[in-house]
C-alpha cells in the first residue's frame, strides 16, 4: 500500500492549538512534547492506516462513516480512511463528551 496523505479538518486543527494553548499555560515544553508525540502517532498512519482501532458504536452511521480511533493518552486522534488520504476528524481529550462531539460535524472526504 501507497503512502497516504494525511489531512486534517478544520476542527482537529482547532483541537491541537486548545490541546497546546491550554498546557502551555503551565509548561511550554510539556505542550511542546505533547504534540510532538501526538503528530509522531498521525504520521505512522500514513504508512499504517489501520492501526487504530475501529470506534465502538452502536450507532450504526459511525461504523459505515469507518471512523477509526488511535490514543495517545490522554487524547483520542479520531480519523478516517479516504481512498489516498486519512482524514483527521478531531483529537479530543478522553474525559471529553467525544462521541457527541465527534458527531457534531459531517466530514467530507471525497471517497
């Protein structure tokens, strides 16, 4: 399989600047390593799109949207798999109401 591109939405993008704004407050460089180790998980996507795990739902128009989830504690990477692209959906905190607001958005993907 071809490298994929990864691609954010507009609210995981919002997410990784509260995620980084929010620490920062107290430690920069927490902050700083935390998103380091948040982006190093994304990429490894590019090549293994499937290593995270598929979202446990009941919610039927979840599992066919294929939304997939990897963690890197304590945030959640919610993404999808597009034909040539993983599409990232959100990175919220797992303390979050997540499954709401992972819902709260229809993500295009072109697939």
């Amino acid at each position: 399989m071809a490298r994929l591109k990864i691609r954010y939405t507009r609210d995981a993008v919002d997410d990784l600047d509260s995620i980084f704004d929010y620490i920062a407050e107290d430690n920069r460089k927490a902050a700083a390593r935390l998103l380091e180790r948040i982006e190093n998980s994304i990429l490894k996507l590019a090549d293994k799109p499937r290593l995270g795990t598929v979202l446990p739902t009941n919610d039927l128009s979840l599992v066919k949207a294929g939304y997939r989830r990897i963690i890197v504690q304590p945030y959640i990477i919610f993404y999808r798999i597009a034909k040539d692209e993983i599409f990232i959906a959100r990175i919220l905190h797992s303390k979050q109401d997540w499954m709401n607001l992972l819902l709260e958005n229809t993500y295009e993907d072109n697939s």
